[in-house]
C-alpha cells in the first residue's frame, strides 16, 4: 500500500499500462507539460511525445483521430481537458464511437479511454464545471464511470485502458488533491462492481464521484444520532451495479440517490425508477433525489452553492425519511 | 461544371491498367444501377446516394492503393468500397439488410464497411470520415507501418469543422494521409459555391502546408497518376496530401432526389462527360476493340444483377444479432427483458 493522491493514481494506473502494452497512447492538449492538472506530469519523460502527445485545441480532432487510432490497432487514451470541452466532440464520440463496432457489424472495436475532468470546484461557472455523466449513460456503446478514491482512480483506469470498447472516464476535479491508500499491485477494478463505502440497516444513499465525500459527512453525523445509513459509491453507472443496490433497498426499504449534476433526467432517475419496479411493495418511504436545480453553474460562491447539494441536507432527507 | 479537357496532351496509354479501370467503373455503374432498382422494388427502404457520374475518381484513386491501406469514405461510398476490393455481393446484401452483408444488415448503404480491405467505412455523417482518417494515419506512423490513410469527401464536407481539424493533424503530426476531395458541385441540394467562401478546397488545403492538387475528376487517367504520385509521397515519409477531383454527380443526391434544382440542359451537357466514355474513347483509341469494351458493360451488368439476386433471396439477420457488438461490458438483453 502507498499514500497517494487521486491525480497521481491516474497517473500511476497509465503509466503501469503504458508500460504493460506499447500500443497504450495518450492525447491532448498540453500533456507534454504535464495536464492542465498535472495528471500527467513526468510521462513525456518516459515515454516520449509520440506517446504522451500534445494535441492542437481541437477536440474534435483529438476525439475523431483517436477513433481512427483504435480501428487501426492502438489504444488511445483521450484528454478532454474539462468534461465541458468535450461537448465540442460530441459527433465523434456518440455517433462515431460508440456506434462504429455495432453498426459495422463487428468488424471493428474501439478501444479508447476519454478522460474528462468533472464537477465544481473554486468558481469556474457555467462552462468549466458541469457533470454530464448521465447524458453518456444514454449511449448504446459507451460504458460510463466515475471514481471518487485514489484507489478506485487506480483500478478503475487501468480496467478502462483494458477494455476493448470506448470507456468515458469522469475524474472530478476537487478530488486531484485527496489522498488515499492505493494498493498498487492490486488487480484493476470490474465495472459494474458498487463498492460499499459505509454499512447500515436503516437507509440506503447511493452516490459516486465527489458526493461519495459528502454523503460521507452526512452518514457520520446520522450515525451520531443513532441512524444506522448504508452508503454505496456506484463507481460506474454504466454498467452500475443494480444487485447491489437492490440488495441494499431490499434491506434498509428507504433510498436516497444523489449526484451533483443536474436531477432531471439525472442518472439518479434511472436508479430510482429501477428501485420502484424492483421494490415497490417493500418501501418504507417515497424513493429521493437530491440533485442540482435545472439552473447552469455560477460564478459567485453564495450563487454556486445553491447548486451543491450540501452534507446537512442529505442528513436532514435521511433524517426525515427514517422518521417517517 | 466541367467540360472535358479536350486539349489534353496526347498521353502514353497504359491499356492493361486502364482496361481495369474501364471494367471496374462498369462494374460500379452496374452496381450502382442494381441498388436503384432495388430501392425502386422497395428493397432498400434507407437512402443511398448514388455515385454514377463519379465512377473515375474512385477507380483512379483506389488503383494505387495497396489492400492493406486504410480507406474512409462518405454517405456516397458504394464505388469507393468496390474499388478498394470489396466483395459486391457482400455490399448488396447489406443494402437490403440482410444476412451475409459485410456488416451483418446493421448498417446498411451509409456506413459500408469491409475492414478485410482496409476499408474502415463511410460515414452518415459529412466530414466524419476525415478525422478518422487521420486517426489511422496516426496510428500508422504511431506503429511504424508503411500504409496510408485515404479519405474521400465531398465539396460539402469542406465547410465543416472536422476538416480544418483534420488537416490541420494530419499536417502537424506528419502523417501519412491523402485526403480526397469529389468535388460534384452539390452539397446536398445547394450549390456548394453559393454555400462556400473563397476560392475552394486546395486553397484551404494549401493554407494549411499541405501540397494540393487538382484534376479533371472524370479523367480516370488523371486521377491515376495525380493518385500516384500522392500517394507514394504519402506513404514515403512526406506528410498528407490533398487531391481535388471535379466531377458532375450524374444523379440526384439520394436515391429519392430527382434534382429538380438542376437545368436539364446542364445534366445532358454532364453526360456527355461521362467519365466511362472518356475512358472508352481512350481505349479505343490505343487499339481496344469496340466488342471487348461492350464486353465490359455487359459483363458488369450481368454480374450485378446476379448480386442482387442473391441479395433479394437472402434471409433476414438472426433478431439476436441486434443484440450483439454493443459492447463487451453490460449485457443489453437484461435490460430489454424488462420490458
């Protein structure tokens, strides 16, 4: 085990990997000199530019040539830069990507990793601080994950490295910093496999990405009160892990789904709606989202901060729902 | 539009290599022909986008290319896909959505595909192809291979972002790619020149360092040896390369269009363009019989009427293959069982 931070077991997780499979490649802007979050800092070093390539501000083209790259053998690992940019390559992800081994009938696969920083931090408004993981949970295609620990960081990345078709990777960008034991020569991490962060009999809060942290908070302060709060951090939501999270319901009858991004049309709808078909008759309480407003991100904190959704009003929900 | 050139200096005639060029553009023509039959049988019920009139182009392209070079192309990719070597009935079938096609009926005209020729597909969407293309090339290089990338699009694929972009890669990384450009006038139904400032594709290919060249697109002979020399420097070391072709889309935009935005006066002028004829005055110029050139068509349409056939007595796809090829990870099935 080794103390390290969530930037740099990313880092970690592609280097091992680039060490492992010499068609292994990273793309993008500014990653000779190290990721516009130092994600990849020292990799030029080793690998050299045709392998840790710097790339025009041309996401478009980062994203179209990487599908070309990984018809025609490598394993391109893409950097978006904020998940915001990668909007501007929509067209080459969604309808290039994600459809090319299906609608070519299986005669390709499109081995690549998007990596696309996520999420709120310091002030950044509307346009360099969105969660858009849900909108690729809607592609046939593509699989979706969002690791919240250094060492779910780890594993996770070096399990998208190795699957054979496109993988859209959300790394939040509040999480850089946070530190972790990372076992380093664990094996990667399956997607589909929710990781229990917290066991509890009373009810049930699924998350992923940086809520994992507060909904954390929220769980310790309800245990303090005597609420017993099982918490499960999806770690990818597609494919998620729906016995997890059935069994979890199934036990504690009461579920809070919460993520950072916008609540309608979020991801938490689509666990939500599983729960009520799977477990209507065995609900203590109406299923509850606890996501941001339909309103885009502002600049001004007071502003900013209407968006959160804060660790007091996930116990305050908790709270309620168990009392009920 | 174009007229012929003419006033072309006489040439030396290579009849073998140009034989097979008039051969293989009957062969698209007939292929071509087979597939509006069959979608006016409603048996294709998506949209193609027919290629007669621009049959040089992909003929005096893909003449130099090896098979295990890359091929990317656009909505209107029947003839390139030939070209490269495809298997027609393979094609067809996949036109009618059928078992056997190359992509197993689950994609139909768009996004032909036979990645065993190094055609790594057309694209429903105009200028997609050109990054990808890139990709490859990049890939190519990545690799240390000695392939090249080739992407054919329209003139209307020139006003899209990905075009700047791809170049632009292609040019900044050194890569091994030629980019062709069938210029047919029409972007869709629009006149591409009444849609598109400045003075047209090579000058923006030229803009960017990259060596352009522009030809009589329905001279399969220009287009051969403007290929040629393209190509090899490509492939060679030297950096991407562009290629304009001038032509005349003979058809309208798709299957359904009858293009009445066109003059019928400007559409008769283009057929006396044809660029199958050229060729054919070519060869029998240099000594070719008239029958062994009849021949050729007759042989092409006998050929692609069988395809069709074949195609027309084929099954549908198994339903289960809807399922499959989504993904590795996540079986779909689980979730339509829900339901």
């Amino acid at each position: 085990m080794v103390t390290m931070s969530y930037a740099e077991a990313g880092k970690q997780a592609l280097a091992d990997e680039m060490r492992r499979d010499p068609l292994v490649w990273a793309v993008g802007e500014d990653l000779g000199r190290g990721g516009v979050f130092g994600q990849y800092k020292g990799l030029v070093e080793e690998f050299g530019p045709d392998r840790i390539s710097d790339a025009p501000i041309s996401e478009a083209a980062i994203m179209g040539a990487s599908v070309g790259a990984a018809m025609a053998g490598t394993r391109p690992v893409v950097e978006m830069r904020f998940a915001d940019f990668a909007l501007c390559a929509v067209d080459e992800l969604v309808n290039q990507a994600a459809k090319a081994r299906y609608m070519l009938g299986g005669q390709t696969k499109v081995p690549m990793v998007i990596r696309e920083p996520m999420g709120m931090w310091r002030s950044s408004a509307a346009q360099h601080s969105q969660s858009l993981e849900s909108w690729y949970t809607h592609i046939p295609g593509l699989t979706v994950a969002a690791p919240s620990t250094p060492a779910d960081n780890f594993g996770l990345l070096k399990s998208a490295i190795r699957a054979d078709d496109p993988v859209v990777y959300f790394e939040h960008k509040n999480l850089w910093g946070l530190e972790g034991e990372v076992d380093e020569a664990a094996d990667p991490i399956p997607f589909g496999k929710a990781r229990i962060e917290r066991e509890g009999a009373d009810i049930t809060i699924v998350a992923w990405s940086a809520m994992v942290h507060f909904a954390r908070e929220a769980v310790n302060t309800l245990a303090e009160e005597g609420i017993s709060a099982e918490l499960i951090d999806l770690r990818s939501l597609w494919p998620w892990d729906k016995d997890a999270v059935l069994a979890s319901v199934g036990k504690t009858g009461r579920l809070i789904v919460t993520h950072e991004s916008v609540s309608v049309g979020g991801f938490g709808a689509e666990i939500a709606a599983t729960v009520s078909e799977a477990l209507f008759g065995k609900l203590k309480a109406p299923v509850k989202r606890l996501a941001a407003p339909r309103i885009p991100i502002s600049y001004a904190p007071p502003l900013e901060d209407e968006v959160r959704v804060s660790p007091a009003r996930i116990a305050e929900t908790a709270r309620a729902m168990v009392s009920q | 539009m174009n007229s012929p050139n003419t006033s072309a200096p006489a040439r030396n005639v290579d009849v073998a290599r140009h034989t097979d060029h008039h051969k293989l553009m009957h062969r698209i023509r007939a292929f071509e022909t087979a597939a509006l039959k069959a979608n006016e049988e409603k048996l294709v019920l998506g949209a193609i986008h027919p290629s007669i009139g621009q049959e040089a182009i992909a003929a005096g392209v893909c003449a130099n290319l090896r098979r295990d070079d890359y091929l990317l192309s656009t909505h209107r990719g029947h003839g390139h896909t030939l070209a490269k070597g495809a298997n027609a009935n393979q094609m067809m079938r996949e036109l009618l959505g059928r078992e056997g096609g190359n992509s197993q009926g689950k994609g139909g005209s768009m996004h032909i595909a036979d990645f065993s020729v190094g055609m790594l597909g057309a694209n429903g969407v105009v200028g997609a192809n050109i990054n990808i293309a890139a990709g490859a090339a990049h890939a190519i290089k990545l690799k240390g291979e000695d392939k090249v990338s080739l992407s054919i699009f329209g003139d209307g694929a020139i006003n899209r972002g990905p075009f700047l972009e791809g170049l632009n890669w292609a040019k900044v990384f050194e890569l091994p790619a030629v980019f062709v450009c069938e210029d047919n006038g029409f972007a869709s139904t629009t006149r591409t020149d009444a849609m598109t400032a400045g003075p047209g594709p090579a000058a923006r290919a030229e803009s960017l360092g990259i060596p352009a060249v522009t030809v009589d697109g329905n001279d399969v002979v220009a287009v051969d040896e403007a290929a040629r020399e393209l190509v090899e420097a490509a492939r060679s070391g030297g950096g991407p390369r562009f290629l304009v072709c001038k032509t005349y889309r003979l058809t309208g935009h798709t299957a359904a269009d009858a293009a009445p935005y066109r003059p019928s006066a400007e559409v008769d002028e283009a057929w006396k363009n044809d660029p199958i004829a050229r060729c054919a005055a070519l060869l029998l110029g240099a000594g070719v019989s008239q029958d062994e050139l009849s021949a050729h068509a007759t042989d092409a349409t006998a050929e692609m009427e069988a395809v069709y056939e074949d195609a027309k007595a084929a099954a549908w796809p198994a339903i289960d293959l809807a399922y499959a090829d989504v993904q590795d990870i996540g079986d779909p099935r689980e979730e339509a069982n829900r339901w």
